[in-house]
C-alpha cells in the first residue's frame, strides 16, 4: 500500500537527482508502489502530430518515482 500518500498530499523528495524538492501528488499508482509529482522526474517525450496536440514535436511531463524515495511532508 502506498504508506497513507494519496492524490493531493505534499511529498518531499528524499533521493535521486530531485532529492530536496517538494510536490503534490498527481497520481498514485499503489500497485506499482509509484507516484507521479507535480514537477519532479520530468522527461521529454516525442510526439506525433494528432488531433489534440496538432504541432505534435517535444512534449515534458512527470513520470512516476518509487515511493520509496518521497515522503509524507508536514
């Protein structure tokens, strides 16, 4: 179980190349045991040209961290 962190929470980064920054939780997936943080462990991905996105190119978003390198801040 994902330890009480749930969508909304504030977590802090404790290790990684993010160690030290703070977020709120985007997504939980308590399976996988992993999160996803507003604006920490962000990637590029490439994407085509679609209907949603027309220009398509460089798209950057979070992806998921272990939930064993965040913790619950006060």
């Amino acid at each position: 179980m994902a330890r009480g962190i749930k969508k909304g929470d504030v977590v802090l980064v404790i290790a990684g190349s993010d160690r030290g920054r703070s977020g709120r939780v985007l997504r939980v997936f308590p399976d996988k045991g992993r999160l996803v943080v507003e604006g920490v462990n962000m990637i590029k991905r490439h994407t085509r040209p679609s209907q949603r996105n027309p220009k398509g190119g460089i798209v950057e978003k979070e992806a998921p961290v272990h939930i064993s390198n965040v913790k619950l801040q006060t």
